[in-house]
C-alpha cells in the first residue's frame, strides 16, 4: 500500500488480482489493508479491461465490493451518502441526521388590556324617608349623591336638579357615570349615598336597577413581536366590539377603539389578545456541499412550516441568502430561489415524502420521492454551499438527511481496452480517498 497526494487530497493505493470467470466477469467483497476513519471514496482502476462494466459498491470503512460485468462500460461509483449533521442551533436539537423541535418560545410579548367600564341606564325612585315628625328639608340644586363599593378612579355620582318650595327633591341627572376597574357589588334596590356637604333630610334616592357599559380600553401591556394585528376577544362578548391600532414596524398594540360600548350588569368583561407568533427554529450543517453532489431528507406527514435547502455560511433567518430551497407552507408546497417562490399544487404539502436538491453539471434538480419535481434556471454562482433547516413547527422531525459528493476522477477514455480476458487473472489498481 502507498501513500499519495491526488488531487489536493490524501489517498492511498495497492494493487488487487482478480479472477474473471470465463464470460469475464467477477463479484466479490475486497477488504482494505487498514480500517479508515471514515467511509472513503473507492475508484478501481484496471491495467487492462475488456467492454466491460465496472462498478464499486457497499462501501465500508474496511471493505468494498468489485463487480465486473461483461459486455457493458465502464462506471465509477462514489461513496455512499453520509449522514448531515447540524451545529448552530437555534430552538431545535441535532439527531444523527437531521434535526427536531419541541415546544417553541413566542417571538415577544402578549399584549394585555382591561376593560374600564360606566353606568349605561339606570332605574331609581326618589322615595320620601320622613323622620318622625314628618319633616324634609333644607335640599338644594347641586346635591350630589354617589354609588357605594367597587374599584374605581370616580364614582358613579347623580346630582339633585330641582327642589320644590318645600325643599323636596323632585328631579336629578347624572353628574358622573364613573369609571370602574371593578363593579360595586350591590343587592337592587340600593340607596345612593349622600355626598359631604348635604344638608337636607328626610329623602332619598334607591336605585332599582344598573347597567352598564364600556367607557375605554387600558393597555397594560402593548405587546411585542407581532408581524400581524393581532385579534382580541372579550369575554362574555356583551355585545362589545373594539378595534385595535397596531404599530406594524414596531410589531406592537399602540391603542384600543371602542366601536360598540356593549351592556352588562354583573362583572366587566375580560380582554384577551391573540399571541404573537412562535419563534422560527434553524440549524447549520457542519459540512458543506462542495461542488457536485446532492441533499436528500425524509419530512412527516401533517401540516408544517419548513425552509430546507442550500445557503452561504451560517445560517440565519430573514438574513442569510437562500440559493435553493424546498418550502412548505402548510398546505402549499413550494421550490425558492432567492424571492422567487414556485408552487407546485400537485403535490400534497402534507404528505410524508423524501425531498432531494441535486447540483451537477452548473444545473440544479429538485426531486420528490427521486421523481424529478423541477429543473433550476437559476445557474449555480458558488462552488460551495452550506446546508440549512428552518422551521415554525413545534414537535417536528426532519430525519434521514444526507449528503454525497460527486467526483470524476478518471477519464475512461484514457484507458486501454483489450479483449478476450475471460477465465483469465487480472490485476487492478484501486484508489481509497481518507478524508483526514
């Protein structure tokens, strides 16, 4: 066995005998001399051939197997594909080939509201509570009587609007519907309150019924990371309808409209928004595609965001460039090229199926299930790329990835060709490319 450089490349080399059988064909396992760190690449080369068809298969890191078959040409077969695997991580974790996710985090922050409500209508009485002596006096224009109980930055307040000579209270209004974080917790009929200051007697105003409606939204919280307006629910609904203005370039809630006030009598409705969206996860491959080769990997069925291609360095959503790509969607399946998106409505999006982007020749191929899905324009401008996943699917697999690399190291046609080798004792020269 002897050592040499071929091709800026560590090879090794020994020379084999075989025996053909008599049509000139043989199979059979050849061991190495050594065990190699890793499955290397094998190129046999014969010192005399006939019409033959050579092939090398089931390589091993220790054996390889020679199949030589008459009557055909001559093929060199390189290694078999080998796993990808993934550094660079981010919200997903490397298997052997591939890559998985689990729960992912949210792009921000929730945005959070209440609801500040008011008395819409009320029912009362003015009722004459007379002491003994059947008096009632000294009510003025301007008394305020108020609401008791709740949460709140000002009461529901009603003001004394007329007086008779007597100084009997014969009208009110409103002097202030309140504004409430928490309703007062009262059992009907309830007597409003006198504020400080009045000085009558003997009357009162009992409220037989309220209620009430929204006054305006507060946001404690505007939220962060929404690409989207994000929806809002109340609960119960009551009839409410608010509008939410959103900051697009900020990603977050800036205010809150009140289009229908509503009605309710008990407790104030609660607000609740919409989440913003989960975080994108993506890895690197620690190998790059150099030159001709190809990717191939398995996806499960079920719906799913997925990004899965060739890009430049390391990867980065939204930043990093990407050359060729699979997309999945959801429900829709498509092919990228930089912006470019090609969608393919004859295939199920989400099926289970083995996606493969072979580069050879300046061309590159897309392959569904090794069926040729379509046929890049876009001519390769690197001599390298770099593998990437992304995805936006929490509990996802991408599984079975590999890469190989395709090398034409020999020309055939440099080759000697004799005929008549039947039965006869051959020796070969074969190649093993370590990769140190």
């Amino acid at each position: 066995m002897y050592n040499r450089g071929f091709l800026n490349k560590a090879y090794v080399y020994e020379m084999i005998q075989v025996h053909l059988d008599k049509s000139g064909s043989f199979k059979g396992v050849i061991p190495f001399p050594s065990t190699f760190n890793t499955v290397p690449y094998v190129v046999v080369i014969p010192r005399h051939i006939s019409n033959a068809k050579i092939t090398v298969s089931d390589v091993t890191v220790s054996s390889f197997c020679l199949t030589i078959e008459n009557e055909g040409i001559i093929e060199v077969k390189e290694a078999l594909p080998l796993p990808v695997e993934f550094s660079w991580l981010f919200n997903v974790t490397a298997l052997t080939a591939g890559v998985q996710t689990s729960t992912l985090p949210l792009a921000g922050e929730t945005a959070t509201a209440r609801i500040i409500a008011r008395v819409k209508n009320f029912e009362y009485d003015i009722v004459n509570n007379r002491t003994e002596d059947g008096t009632y006096e000294n009510y003025q224009v301007g008394d305020i009587f108020y609401l008791e109980g709740g949460e709140f930055s000002q009461r529901f307040q009603v003001r004394v609007s007329e007086v008779n000579n007597s100084g009997e209270i014969t009208a009110i209004q409103i002097q202030s519907r309140g504004s409430y974080t928490q309703l007062p917790s009262v059992t009907f009929p309830v007597l409003l309150t006198p504020n400080t200051g009045v000085t009558g007697t003997g009357m009162g105003i009992r409220v037989r019924s309220l209620t009430y409606e929204v006054d305006s939204v507060e946001i404690l919280n505007n939220g962060s990371g929404y690409v989207t307006i994000p929806t809002i629910t109340v609960s119960p609904a009551s009839g409410i309808e608010l509008l939410v203005v959103f900051n697009e370039s900020e990603g977050r809630v800036t205010g809150i409209n009140v289009v229908e006030r509503g009605s309710f009598s008990s407790n104030i409705p609660s607000v609740v928004f919409s989440d913003p969206p989960k975080q994108w996860a993506w890895a690197t491959s620690k190998v790059n595609l150099d030159g001709d080769g190809f990717i191939e990997w398995h996806v499960p069925y079920g719906e799913k965001e997925l990004l899965v291609g060739l890009t430049s360095g390391i990867y980065q959503r939204n930043i990093s460039p990407v050359y060729y790509a699979f997309f999945i969607d959801r429900d829709k399946f498509y092919i990228r090229e930089g912006s470019n998106l090609i969608q393919f409505s004859s295939v199920d999006a989400r099926s289970s199926m083995n996606l493969k982007i072979q580069v050879r020749s300046n061309q590159v191929t897309y392959y569904v299930d090794d069926t040729l899905c379509y046929t890049s324009l876009v001519i390769p401008s690197l001599k390298s790329y770099s593998i990437f996943v992304s995805t936006h699917t929490e509990n996802l697999v991408i599984d079975s990835f590999r890469y190989k690399l395709f090398h034409s190291l020999f020309n055939d046609s440099s080759m000697e060709r004799v005929s008549s080798v039947g039965n006869q004792y051959l020796n070969y020269i074969y190649f093993a490319h370590e990769k140190l």
